[in-house]
C-alpha cells in the first residue's frame, strides 16, 4: 500500500509580542500571541525531503515583529490582514494562509484616584480573539473573545426536562448560573472599525447575560448571540460555546445547619458544554 498525502499545512505557533503604544502622556499596550499556518505548494517537503519551496517558520516569527513595528494605532484584525497580505505577496508557493491572534487584555491601575498613565494590571482570564484567513482572492475576518468568565445567583433556572432511567437530577426553579463565554464571530466585509465592533460585542453579551431570565443555558446562548447579530449589521454568523460551570449546594444537615441558598462549591469539572452557531436570517 502507498501513501498518499492527503493535505498538509505548516506554521509558528506561539509567537508572542508586546507593543507600547507611547504617547505623550499615556502608554497602551498590545499583548498578543499569534500563530501562522500556511498552506501551499510544499508536498515535495513531505515526500522527498525537497524544501526549496519552504519557508522557515523562524522568517515567519521575524516578519511578525518586523511587521509591528510603526503601526501601534491599528486592531489585531487590521495587523492579521497585513500579514497575510505581505505574506501572501512575497511567496507565491503560499495558497492559503491563516493567522489565529489571541490578545491579554490589560487596563491602567488606579492611583491617587486617577487613572496611571504608564502602569498597568491584567484583567485575568480573559482574551481577544481575532482569525483572518484566505487566499489572494478571498479573505474572511473574525474577532472572538474566551475566558469571559460571569455567574449570576438569580433569574436562572431549569425544569422540566428529559428524565429517563439514569435521570438524578431534581427540577431547579432557582439555580446558580455560571460559564465562561467562549465567543467567535465573523465578518461580513473587511472595511470595518474592529476595536468598536468587539467592545460593542462584548458590551452586549454582558449585558444580555446579567438581564435575561434563563429558562436553560442553552436558551441563554440563543438570547447573547442575537443580541450580537441584531445589533451589529456587519457581523454575519456567531458561534458561541458555554461550559455549565456547576455550583453544588452543600448539604449542613449533618451539623444542624440549614443551608438556604447561601453555601455552595463551585466546579470545575466535569462540566455541561452547550455550543451552537447562529447566522443572520
């Protein structure tokens, strides 16, 4: 039996870069880390050992730096599609190209009842999202958000569902509700303001969150990603993924306790995981 080489991609993983952005009395910071894959004429790489047409990944780490360099005013996504541009124009074994840009996001720590200008702390857990991808004709932009951990003690609850013989679980008029939003939405066009479109979005699915009576989490992940296409014409699809981070009630019987909502022990696993893409209509 031969084998034959189905398809194939290669790339930087892990690429990590922090730009200040210095003005004259106040910095910003840009800490990304960003990933290249590329695919391409390198079949002769793979079954001969040929690498005339392969790129190192290193050149691929260095352009990404180089590239930074000057443009401290532009988003994450506006930076991916130079990239891939540049990359794009200067290697036409390249056929498709990919760039995956996550962003640790950093806000200015309050001193002296006013906000610093030059110092920072980190917002933990949280991270941009950005994905551009295409071709020299076709490119597709996406931004996202991950680790956007919220809980809410009220207007949550869960009943009358599936039982069946292994069914344990007791109907919840009231529950803790908690997840971390694992977002990504795509773009309809390229000429967009992306930094106010995810600052919207993101406003959004807090918002929609904090204020909507869940009947279950998956009718909450249909409410925030409506939100999100209703109010933002640009944006095409959404695809949105909630871990059920589970808050058990702690059973205080035992010490001649009774525990009326009050005491509870957050989990991590295992977890409920409710996924779904929604699409403008």
């Amino acid at each position: 039996m031969v084998a034959v080489l189905v398809d194939n991609n290669y790339g930087k993983t892990g690429v990590r870069l922090l730009r200040v952005k210095r003005f004259p009395d106040r910095h910003e910071l840009d800490d990304w880390s960003v990933d290249v894959s590329a695919c391409g004429d390198f079949e002769d790489t793979y079954t001969h050992g040929d690498n005339r047409n392969v790129l190192p990944t290193d050149s691929m780490r260095n352009r990404i730096y180089a590239m930074a360099r000057g443009h401290g005013g532009e988003s994450m996504e506006q930076f991916g599609l130079r990239l891939l541009r540049q990359f794009l124009d200067d290697h036409q074994q390249i056929m498709h190209l990919t760039i995956n840009l996550s962003g640790v996001l950093w806000e200015h720590i309050e001193a002296a009842e006013k906000s610093h200008g030059t110092a920072f702390c980190r917002k933990t857990g949280e991270r941009r999202l950005a994905r551009v991808s295409g071709t020299r004709e076709q490119v597709s932009i996406a931004s996202g958000i991950e680790g956007l951990a919220v809980l809410k003690t009220s207007d949550s609850r869960f009943e009358g569902f599936l039982r069946d013989d292994y069914t344990t679980l007791e109907d919840a008029s009231s529950r803790i509700l908690s997840t971390e939003i694992h977002a990504l939405w795509s773009y309809l066009n390229t000429e967009i303001d992306f930094d106010s479109c995810w600052q919207q979005a993101r406003v959004l699915l807090l918002e929609r969150f904090a204020t909507h009576q869940s009947a279950s989490l998956q009718q909450t992940l249909h409410v925030l990603g409506s939100a999100v296409l209703e109010q933002n014409d640009a944006i095409g699809e959404i695809l949105l993924s909630l871990p059920n981070r589970h808050c058990l009630l702690i059973d205080l019987s035992p010490f001649g306790l009774e525990n009326d909502g009050e005491i509870f022990v957050p989990t991590e696993t295992p977890s409920g995981l409710i996924e779904a893409r929604l699409k403008r209509g």
